[in-house]
C-alpha cells in the first residue's frame, strides 16, 4: 500500500516536472508492449513518456517495470485497463494486447469519458463485423485519434520503394507480389496465437500488414480473392488444453483489385533458411521495383533501360534512432502518431481505422477462401 502511494507521487512528480510530455499507457506489455515502450523510450527527447501500463500477466508486468526502471520511468501497474483508463493517468493508449481482446478494450477506450489517443496494434479487430462496430463507435469521438498499427509502410526500403511508386517512375502498377519466408510463429502468452479464434487466423493476424501495403502499392481498393493454404509443419505435435493448433502455416493469396491490379501473396513460416524476410515486387507499365527486409535493399528499372539500367540502392531513414524488432518502422511509426498527437488529433492518423478494416476483411475473405475452395469478393465478407 505504501509502495503504491509512493509510485503514484512518483509519477505525479514526473508530470510536474513534464508538463508538456505527451503521457502514454500501454495495455498489454508482452513482447510487443515493450517493443513499444522501448521505442517510446528512444523518443523521450521528443516529447513521449510512458506513465502507466495495464496486464493481468504478473510476468509481463514485472519485465515491463525492470525495463520502465533500467529507463528511469517510475511508472504505475495497473491489472486491467478500465482501471488505468480510469486514473486519468494518461493520454494515449497503446492497444498491444492478443488480437481477440482488441475489440472491447477499443470499445471501452473509445466509450470512457477521458479522451484518449489510441495506438492499436494490428489486426484491428479479428472480424470485419467487430472492426464495423469500431468505426460507428469511434465517428461519435472525432476528438480522438485511432491509427492501427500497420508500420510496415514504415520500413525504409518499403517506404522507399512506396516513394518510387507514388514518384510515377515505375507507370500505372499492375502487379505486387510479396513473399514473406520467415520463422514460426513464436510463444505467446497462453499460447493465445496457435487458435484461429484468437488471432483471426494467419492470413488476418499476420497477413494484414501485407494486404495494407499490396494496396498502397495499387492504390485501389480489393475485389475479390482466391486463396490456397494449410498447416503443413509447424505446431502439429503441440497440443494445449486437448487441442492442437489449427492456424496454417503456408499459403499463396491472390487479390484483385478495382483498377484491375492484381497482388499476390507468398507465405511460408518453415523458412528460416532465408537471407530475406520479405521480398516485395511492383511491377508497372514502365518498370519494375524491388525491397527486401531485412538486407535493406532497394532495386528499380525501367523496361526501356533492360537489366543492365537496374539500379540498386540502400535504404536507410537517418530519423531512426531505435531499430528494434521490427528495422526501425516501429519508431517511424510512433515518431509519425506523437505528431499527429501533439496536433492534438487534428491531423489525421496515418493509417487510419478504414485502412485497418479493409487489412483485415482481404485476410477473412483468404481464410475463408481457402476453407470454401473459391473466389470470396470483399462485398461478402463485409456484408
Ligand atoms: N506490428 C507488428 O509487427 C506486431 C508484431 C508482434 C505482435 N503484434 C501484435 O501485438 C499484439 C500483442 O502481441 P504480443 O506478441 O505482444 O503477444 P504476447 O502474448 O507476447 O503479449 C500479450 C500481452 O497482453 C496481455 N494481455 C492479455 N489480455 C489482456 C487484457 N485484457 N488487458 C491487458 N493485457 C492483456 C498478456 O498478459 C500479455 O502480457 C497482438 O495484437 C499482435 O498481433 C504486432
């Protein structure tokens, strides 16, 4: 009780101190709550403090205080987030809990008296209708800025390669194509990520990064899709609770989109033996370009210039002083919302809740594509 009374007078020194701090809160602070807290960390100087954090998970809750202390933040711990909401404590919100708890803390945040901010990690929500409902309840709070946590526009050879695209050098896009070989999916807490009834399924948990940036690449909105997947390798001798995993593993999506632009997916989670993560692909009429994460390399030609006009560049963002898990895109991503904040919500969010939505609703029409065997149009899914 004491310790409590001592760490609330803490952390109301520390506001004295930073009036003009922007205050934030992270609920859940697993792996990437605290990916998001030392990212914060790294932007002190421009004007971010965490002040609180909300987790059931006492393990959690201890790392984030070690790593809050190593930071010099004495900041308060809270078991769920109606109680920080309620303090008053904070500004902003960072959402950084299990994809199915997105929904009512989102709901909550935007119904509570306080105005917040909110950064929501991505999905948005795991269903379309859920990701709707937020929306309806968000136009009643203009006030407040929810962006979804899509950053990898942000990593700078996509960014990049998005800057090329937009620049008019490769012509009208007609094709994006982007693997993504990589690892497993990692330990969760309670394991939440191995059911589809958790994360959305992979295709939605994972995939939606991919379906966000096959659309800025396009810059058209998705039609309809055509999926082929399954759980191939990866978790099937785990069992929790009785049940094994269901989420696939690999699958090859393709989606078409309302100005005739076709993007496909590659994905495989039993590819470590890559030198890439991702290798993204935009081809137009007038040329090509390429990125690859994470050798941070950019490469683009025209077909009038051939193989030999190919250039290779590499892309590096000198605004990024945190690389963290995810090269960089992360800080881009907060440096970006704490403007948009400080403006206090009168610029729009970068990524914005309909772009979430549609991230989303592309991931439910492949999961259910591959479960159906056929085409799935975005009208369905939405419906
Ligand atoms: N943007 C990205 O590239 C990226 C990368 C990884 C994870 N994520 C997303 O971040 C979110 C969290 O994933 P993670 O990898 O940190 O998972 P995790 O299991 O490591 O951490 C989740 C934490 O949330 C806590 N939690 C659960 N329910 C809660 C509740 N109701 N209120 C407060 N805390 C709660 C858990 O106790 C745990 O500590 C997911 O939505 C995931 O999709 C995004």
């Amino acid at each position: 009780m004491d310790l409590d009374i001592d760490l609330d007078i803490g952390v109301k020194k520390l506001f004295d101190k930073n009036k003009k701090m922007v205050r934030y809160g992270i609920i859940g602070v697993g792996m990437m709550g605290r990916e998001h807290l030392c990212n914060l960390f790294h932007l002190r100087n421009e004007g971010a403090t965490v002040v609180c954090v909300a987790d059931p998970h006492v393990p959690s809750q201890k790392v984030s205080l070690e790593f809050a202390d190593s930071f010099g933040w004495p900041i308060k711990v809270f078991s769920g987030h109606k109680e920080m909401l309620d303090s008053g404590l904070c500004d902003v919100v960072v959402i950084a809990t299990p994809n199915m708890t997105h929904y009512q803390i989102l709901m909550d945040v935007i119904n509570h008296p306080k105005t917040h901010h909110v950064l929501v990690e991505k999905p948005l929500c795991t269903t379309v209708e859920d990701c709707r409902k937020v929306i309806e309840a968000a136009k009643k709070r203009p006030e407040m800025l929810v962006q979804v946590g899509l950053e990898y526009r942000y990593m700078p050879p996509v960014a990049k390669l998005i800057d090329i695209v937009n620049g008019g050098r490769l012509g009208h896009v007609k094709m994006v194509s982007i693997r993504e070989h990589r690892f497993p999916f990692l330990v969760k807490v309670d394991n939440w990520n191995r059911f589809n009834c958790n994360s959305g399924g992979t295709l939605v948990e994972k995939c939606c990064h991919f379906f966000d940036l096959m659309r800025l690449f396009v810059g058209a909105n998705p039609v309809r899709v055509m999926a082929s997947g399954a759980i191939d390798i990866n978790h099937k001798n785990e069992v929790y609770d009785g049940k094994v995993p269901d989420i696939i593993d690999n699958a090859y999506v393709i989606v078409e989109f309302d100005n005739g632009a076709r993007g496909m997916l590659d994905l495989c989670m039993f590819a470590e033996g890559s030198k890439n993560e991702q290798e993204i692909s935009v081809i137009g009429e007038d040329g090509k370009g390429e990125a690859f994460v994470p050798e941070n390399i950019v490469r683009y030609g025209l077909r009038i210039e051939g193989r030999d006009g190919v250039r290779t560049m590499r892309a590096e963002d000198h605004r990024i002083k945190y690389d963290g898990l995810h090269h960089g895109s992360s800080y881009l991503e907060h440096l970006n919302f704490l403007a948009a904040v400080k403006v206090d919500g009168k610029k729009a969010p970068a990524v914005d809740l309909q772009d979430g939505l549609t991230a989303v609703a592309i991931g439910v029409a492949a999961q259910l594509s591959i479960e159906k065997g056929r085409f799935v149009s975005i009208k369905e899914v939405m419906s």
